[in-house]
C-alpha cells in the first residue's frame, strides 16, 4: 500500500501537469496564430490590397509599396520588442501577453474597416502604416514572450518538442491565412474581392482575440519566473540595460544563426506563391494553394524535429539545416521553374527540408540561450534584431532581386549568404542549450 500511494499520486501529479502544458501551449500559442493569420494573409493578398491602398498606375511598384509595409512595420519590431521585454521581465510574462494579444486582435480587425486609396486618397497607404507600425511593435513582443511562457512552463528534457507547438502555431496562422485568401479568391468575384470581400478575413480576427485573453487569463505566471523573482528581490531594476551588459554574447550568436530561417521562411510563405504566379503564370488559385499543401505538410513534423534536438541537442540540427539551404534551395527553385501545379508543389516539399531542421530549433534557442532574470528583455533583443527584420524586408528584397536580376537564383544567393554566416557563428561560437539550466548564463565567462 505504501508503494501504490505514492504511484498514484505521482501519476496525478503528472497528468495534472500534462493538463497545465497543454493549456499553457494553447494559450501561448493563440497570439502567435493571430499575428501570423494577419501576416500570411497580408502578403497572400498583397496584391489585392495594393490596388485598394495605392495608386493603380503601376502594378508592381503598387504590389512592392504593400510589401514595404510589411518591412517598415518589421523595423520597428525591435523598439516594441525592448519596451514589452522590460515589462515581461519586470512584471511577469503573462500581465504582457494578455495585452498583445488583445491590441494585435483589434489592430487587425481595424484593417478591415479603413477607406481604400479611391475614397480618401494618401491618407489611406498613410493609416494603414500607422496601424501595422503598431502591430509590429506589439508583435515585437508577443513571439518571444510567448515561447518564454511555454519553455519556463515545460519539463527540462522536452523544451524542444513542446516548443515545436509554439513554432506550429505560427504556420497554422499562415496557413489559416493562405486558405482564407484562397477561399476569398474563389467565393468572390474579382470586383467583389477589389472593393470588399478582403475585409472579411481581417474583421474575423477579433473572436480569436477574445478567446486567446481568456485563455490567457486563466493561466498563472511561469514557475520559472516566479522562482527567479521570488519575493521581489531579483527583479531586474533595468533589464534591458543589464540583457544588454551581461547577454551580448547570446544576442550576437542567435541573430548569426537565425536570419537564415527568417529569409527561408518569408521568401517562402509570402514571396514565392507570388513569384508562382506572376512570373510563372500558374493561377493565383493554384499558387496559394501548393503553399498551403506545403506548409499543411511540415506541421505534423515538426514536433518531431522538437523530439528529435531534445536527444540530439541544437546545435547538429541547426547545422544540417544551413548546410540544406545552400544545396537544396536551388534545387527547389529548378523544379518550380516547370511551372506546373504540380512542380510548385514538389519545389515546396523540397524546400521544407531546410524548415524542418530549422523552424522549431531557432524557436526554442531563442529562450534557452538567455538567463531567466533577463530572457524577455534579451531574446526580444535578439529575435527582432535578426529575425523580424529580415522577415519583414525578405518579400521586398526578394522581389526587387528578381526584377533587377531577371532570376530566383538571386534569392537563392541572398539565403546562401545569410546561410553560411549562420555555420561560421553556430559551429564556432554557439554552445549547446538542450539540456542547460535555464536560470543560468550559457556564456558568462
């Protein structure tokens, strides 16, 4: 009796804690679905939203102006991200993330309410900067913020896989908006679609909002930190200067190794659907399609990718995958040069090779690598300061590289580069975080 009490209460205990995780990974994972909706149907319907918000007179410097939204709200991802980091360090991860989620909600869905450039002329491009300016600078916080609030909640041998969901709900988003995009496509006429059925999908955004604050809501502040801060006596006073001053090292080594993933994942889920279309004539139906077959296929394997870095750590993963964006990209690119339905399918099974080795491991490094007095403060540092910025300019940069270029391998070129200097920082200066101490400095001296 006495040695089945104690199995039975340890077997409570643990699937109590099953319960907490998968509810910490919901809630966690709810703003990053919204930001990333927002995002992959913005540049999904890029087009159609430069003809409502800029001069029809030039096709492609309109669709390139709508791009160059997305890369100046990404800009300024850093300010908010500094802003909302000292705060999650100061008063707690979830206070921060119950406020992201509900001001990206109502941002977006405000999208959908403006006047178009026909009805109010210069001031419509102008407010819809202003309002993804905002966005981006709560969404500065809200990823990191969020893979904080998971890997802090998460068992130590397993932040890897359950990280994995936090990286999954970012696809779900863009899948969410690929196939919204899709549907608006096929529903609505183009005219219908020009004038106002593209503001469906954004005013549908706001019941995501409510949902994801409640569940927030509900949850508590991460073990984590409340052990860090325990009584109040190690709160950082100033916790971007003291991530600044002690986690440096970090910040370069991660913004190194990550801006490969953000030019492979924006050229992919926002660029290349585009460039499917537009250059090699598949329908638009069709193109935003093959991406989301794309991206519906790496979802269900990247909790394996999570399973398998938390055996083998980091750092092999992340290696596999550069190496796989310099010798597989290209490959990918000369299959969808056939310009079939079914080579741009293919070109994008290739191209989630690199993603699968990628996408989840640099998610949960941008937590592991930071202590836990100043992880809100210095992956928000980190992340936006390499990431966001390049996710946001990627598009912009793409497009312009095969306009001047009259080529994809140009963009190949472009991830090459950010590729190799992603080797150099990880197999020279990266250590490995799989099984740290998440209270602890990797890299002090």
């Amino acid at each position: 009796m006495s040695t089945v009490a104690p199995t039975a209460a340890a077997s409570a205990e643990a699937t109590g804690r099953r319960k907490v995780i998968r509810r910490v990974i919901l809630a966690g994972s709810i703003g990053n679905f919204v930001e990333q909706f927002d995002y992959g149907l913005y540049g999904y319907m890029a087009p159609v939203l430069a003809a409502s918000f800029f001069p029809a007179s030039d096709h492609t410097a309109s669709v390139l102006s709508a791009y160059a939204v997305i890369a100046i709200a990404c800009l300024v991802r850093p300010l908010g991200g500094t802003l909302l980091g000292r705060w999650g360090d100061r008063l707690g991860r979830k206070k921060v993330l119950l406020w992201t989620v509900l001001f990206m909600g109502v941002s977006t869905a405000a999208i959908g309410v403006l006047p178009t450039y026909g009805q109010i002329g210069l001031a419509a491009p102008l407010i819809l900067l202003v309002l993804r300016v905002l966005q981006g600078m709560v969404a500065g916080g809200e990823y990191v913020g969020a893979v904080a609030f998971v890997v802090e909640w998460a068992e130590p041998r397993r932040r890897g896989f359950y990280t994995s969901f936090a990286s999954n709900s970012c696809f779900f988003g863009i899948l969410a908006g690929a196939g919204t995009a899709a549907l608006m496509s096929a529903l609505f006429s183009d005219a219908a679609l020009h004038s106002w059925g593209w503001r469906i999908p954004f005013l549908a955004v706001l019941p995501l909002c409510a949902i994801g604050v409640w569940l927030r809501s509900r949850l508590d502040e991460t073990p984590e930190f409340v052990a860090a801060t325990e009584h109040g006596t190690n709160v950082v006073e100033a916790p971007l200067r003291e991530a600044l001053r002690s986690q440096w090292r970090p910040i370069l080594v991660f913004c190194g190794a990550s801006i490969m993933l953000a030019i492979l994942s924006y050229a992919w889920v926002t660029f290349y659907p585009e460039y499917l279309s537009e250059t090699l004539h598949l329908s638009k139906s069709a193109a935003w399609l093959s991406n989301a077959i794309s991206v519906a296929v790496l979802i269900p394997l990247l909790p394996l990718a999570g399973a398998i870095s938390d055996r083998i750590g980091r750092k092999p993963m992340l290696v596999t995958g550069a190496v796989c964006c310099i010798v597989l990209v290209p490959l990918a690119f000369r299959v969808g040069q056939a310009g079939t339905f079914g080579a741009a399918v293919a070109s994008q099974l290739i191209y989630l090779v690199p993603e699968f080795f990628l996408t989840g491991i640099v998610t949960v490094c941008a937590a592991e690598m930071f202590a836990t007095r100043t992880r809100f403060s210095a992956s928000s540092i980190a992340y936006n300061c390499s990431f966001s910025i390049f996710m946001g300019i990627t598009p912009f940069v793409a497009t312009l590289l095969v306009a001047e270029f009259g080529t994809i391998y140009a963009v190949w070129a472009y991830l090459a580069a950010a590729a190799v200097l992603a080797l150099v920082v990880i197999t020279v200066f990266m250590k490995e975080t799989y099984r740290s101490d998440l209270s602890a400095d990797k890299y002090a001296r």
